[in-house]
C-alpha cells in the first residue's frame, strides 16, 4: 500500500481541525510520480507509474481530501501533470513516457469517479520521437501559454487559438536548447514559467515590455532565462550558472514588486541554489540584497557569457514571421539581465530532487534523496536559513 503525506497552512476561517498533516493512502498501484494543486489549493491531482491520474478534492468541512475521479491518462507512465488557471475552466495537462502531452477538461454533467468525468480535448505528440519530460501552463488573465520540453532538450511553447476554447493549438516557438545528448546521458529538463502578470519593476523602466512572457529552463547544469522583446519574440535574457551537477527542478518565486527576480534550482551535486535575476543600472533604489552587509566570503556573481547564445526562434506570439533571432544584434525591448548567486544550500543527505515556491514567494520548499521535505526562508541578516523539517519517512 503506497500512502504519503500533506500538510498546509490553516486557510484564513478554517478550524483548527483541518490544519496539520494527513496521511493519505493514494490508492495508486505504482508510484506516483507528479503532483499539482489548484489555483486555489482546493484540488490536487496526482500522477503515477500506473498510467493513471487521480483528481482529489478538499472537502472544506472536515478538511480531508476525496477522490473526484481516476482514469488512464496515456499508455505508459505519467510523469507529470499541472492545472491551468482558474479563468479557463477546470483543464489538466499531462506528459507521458508514450510521447503525448494531452489536456483534459473536466465534464461536470458526469457522475464523480465515473472515470469519464474529465474528457481530453487536446494531443500533441512530440516532435522528436523522445519523451516529454516536463511541462507548465502560464496563465494571463484569459490567456494560456503551454510550454513542453524532450528529454533530449527540444523545447516547444505554444498557445491556443482561441484562448477560450483550449483544444487547438498553435506552436509560437521550437527549437533544442542544446546539443542532443546521447541515449546513455542523463537529462534532467525542467521548465519552469514566470507566474505574475507583469515583470519586475526596474525591467520594465529599462524598456522590457510589460506583457513580455517569462521562462526558466534547466539545461544540464545552467538555467537559461528567456523573455519576449517588444516583437514578442523569444530571447535569452540571463544564463543561471554555479552548479557543478545537473540541474534537475527549477522554481521562480512570486513577488516582482521585490524589484528583481528570484529562482532557486536543484542540483544532482546536492545542493539547492537561490539566485536574483538583476536587471543592471535600471534601478535607482537599492534592493534587499544591496542593503545588506557582503558575506566575508562573497558569493561570486554570475553573469550571462561574453559570447551570445544563439537560438532558434519560431513565429512571434503576435504572429510574426519564423526565423532565427540574432542575439548579437540589438532588439527593441530585449533587456539583458544578471544573475546573482546569493545561497547554496547543502541538504537532503545527497541529491535535491523537486523545489517549489510558495505563493507568496518568501518560503521555498525543497524534497531529496533523504525522504524529507525541507522549508527555507530568508532571514534578517539575507541568509537563508531552514525553517522547518519534514520528515515523511516517519511513523510510516
């Protein structure tokens, strides 16, 4: 029997009963591999080894979670699944170990746990004949982005047709990110979208546009991070570096008004890194890492190499021409940025596996080899620091 642990925050009106840690047994018949939680938090799907995906529902009384419904989502293992925003309808993406990424949308006219109940509406198969491994919806106000990427690193962003009905899409840009890596490497592809619905300040004063589309990408053991200039194309804006092992999660927190941007990763050499994406002399007013005294051995600033990285670049999300982007040359709105390495936290007893941010983007979360959840905040000082431990190997 595989069973495994939430624990929360007390929403704001919830007794004191709902708070704390449920021990669910998932009812899964392999393990589950990706979980994902609602705009709200109110839902949660789960998806596993055994092909299938299960919806589960908060039942805001008693505060345990019940199933809505399970089906087969592909013919092979799950790896991953996400909800898009709360202004579309209840739809769920998923990627698969058979080549597919499929959207589903939930039919409430079917009876719960019918297995019907949430109907595909979308199928894309990849591109390359390799696996998915990861994807991410964005989501501003009515519109959604989908970004998908191979496991041999050939990533594909694209939006629906009509941002109302989701179940035709169009492909604004494709392309490898990297030189395809051989069958026996390991990869470790994570994207990773920019959830706010405008930039950090000092980006948008140095000339970045305010609807400008914002994605991480992990790349062996860089992060790249790539933004869409006035034209709406894609560029490389900075190049997260200082890992020594491949970056297997990427996250970036919420909180543009902070005036910079903030990504944490986790890396195979056992560590979990926090950088500030820095937009140079666009800001006047100091940040908070600016006000704080340096540390004695001084983190070392990464900046995006001398020699631009070149990429393709598909049609532009206003419906430009397909071509490649010169990223020597000048563009309106690109704005070129700098990443700053301000933590590197040793944990988990071996390797990190997964980072998340939490809403507010002050806590970050972080789970490894050590079966432990981990939750770090940044102090007075500018360390991060641990904040809490989770141990969900215990009483198990």
């Amino acid at each position: 029997m595989y069973t495994w642990w939430l624990c929360g925050l007390r929403p704001e009106g919830a007794t004191m009963a709902q708070t704390g840690f449920h021990r669910l047994s998932h009812g899964h018949l392999d393990l589950v591999l990706a979980t994902s939680f609602n705009y709200y938090g109110t839902r949660m799907a789960t998806a596993s080894s055994d092909h299938r995906v299960k919806v589960w529902d908060r039942n805001d009384t008693s505060g345990h979670w019940i199933v809505t419904d399970v089906w087969t989502a592909h013919a092979a293992e799950v790896t991953d699944v996400k909800w898009t925003g709360p202004y579309t309808g209840e739809h769920l993406g998923t990627i698969g170990e058979d080549g597919l990424a499929r959207i589903w949308r939930e039919d409430v006219h079917e009876p719960p746990n019918s297995g019907r109940r949430f109907k595909k509406v979308f199928e894309q198969t990849t591109a390359t004949g390799v696996p998915y491994m990861s994807l991410d919806f964005k989501t501003l106000g009515a519109e959604t982005y989908l970004a998908v990427i191979t496991r041999d690193g050939y990533l594909a962003v694209s939006e629906p047709e009509d941002h109302d009905e989701l179940s035709a899409w169009r492909v604004l840009w494709s392309d490898y990110l990297c030189k395809t890596p051989s069958r026996t490497e390991e990869t470790g592809f994570r994207l990773c979208w920019h959830q706010e619905k405008l930039p950090a300040w000092p980006a948008i004063l140095a000339g970045l546009d305010r609807r400008s589309l914002s994605l991480a990408v992990a790349v062996g053991d860089v992060v790249k991070v790539f933004r869409t200039d006035r034209n709406r194309k894609f560029y490389t804006a900075a190049v997260l570096e200082g890992a020594m092992g491949l970056v297997r999660d990427v996250g970036w927190a919420n909180g543009s008004m902070r005036g910079f941007d903030v990504v944490a990763t986790a890396s195979k050499d056992g560590f979990v890194r926090v950088y500030e994406v820095h937009t140079p002399g666009a800001a006047s007013l100091p940040t908070a890492s600016d006000a704080l005294p340096a540390e004695p051995s001084g983190m070392p600033v990464r900046t995006r190499a001398d020699r631009p990285t070149r990429s393709g670049i598909g049609a532009g999300l206003a419906g430009g021409p397909r071509g490649k982007r010169d990223e020597s040359a000048g563009a309106p709105g690109a704005v070129r940025q700098e990443a700053k390495l301000v933590a590197e936290l040793e944990t988990h007893g071996g390797a990190p596996w997964r980072v998340k941010w939490s809403a507010m983007g002050d806590l970050l979360i972080s789970s490894g080899d050590d079966g432990t959840i981990r939750v770090w905040k940044k102090a007075v000082d500018g360390k991060w620091m641990e904040a809490a431990e989770i141990d969900a190997t215990r009483g198990s």
